[in-house]
C-alpha cells in the first residue's frame, strides 16, 4: 500500500495557521518545490509580521527548499528534521538573503501547537529558544 501524499494537507493547513507568534519580526517570501520525477509542484510561502499565506505556484522567493516528494512526507510526519534531511543532501535549500535564518524554515514545519506552547512560555517569563 502506497505511503499517503502529506504535501498538499500541509500547505493547507500552513494556510489556514495564519498568525504565528513567533514569526513576527519576518518579513519573507519562500518557494517550495516538491520534486516527483520529471515533475516539479510549487508553492509560494509569504510570511509577513508572523502572519502566513500560502499559494500554489511558483515566483520570485527570498528563499528556495527543495526536495523529492518523498523527503518532503518525512519532515512533514516528522520522522526526518528539516536540518536533518538538508545535511543528508535529501534537501535543499538555497538563501539569496545570507542574513536569513535557517530556523525560521524549521520553524514553518513546527505547526501551531508548537506556537502556542512557545507563547505560554514567554507569558509565564520562559525563554524562548534560538
């Protein structure tokens, strides 16, 4: 039995997320390419002031993360790290802005239950992680 397609439901609910608290000092436009053999899905990953939306398609981006269908369903399920699988060469990315952090990419797979335990943590005077 073929293993489920994650990519389309996680850019729908990166969608739906809209606000992340920890993103809001970002101001960033990622492409998203989804490899499976000769063909290439795209999607368009804005974030600005921590609020997130996503379009199908390509053009221009700040930054480009790109991998085979299948890394892709790993770092979603999370079996395989965004940083992981980019040292493994299964993913990559490339940064026109050196200044651009590579957490904040990880940051996007984190979802927003992540946001939320983050955000009761600086209520209650916690760090927050780099």
């Amino acid at each position: 039995m073929a293993e489920p397609d994650l990519v389309e439901g996680f850019f729908q609910d990166l969608s739906g997320r809209g606000h992340d608290p920890l993103l809001d000092r970002l101001n960033s436009v990622g492409r998203f390419e989804v490899v499976e053999g000769e063909h290439t899905d795209c999607w368009l990953v804005a974030v600005k002031g921590g609020h997130i939306t996503v379009s199908q398609g390509g053009g221009d981006a700040d930054w480009v993360m790109r991998a085979d269908r299948e890394t892709m369903n790993e770092v979603i399920r999370g079996d395989t790290g965004v940083l992981a699988a980019y040292l493994s060469g299964d993913l990559d990315v490339g940064l026109q802005d050196p200044s651009m952090r590579f957490g904040m990419i990880r940051r996007l797979f984190a979802g927003p239950r992540s946001a939320d335990k983050q955000s009761m943590r600086i209520e209650r005077g916690g760090q927050v992680p780099q």
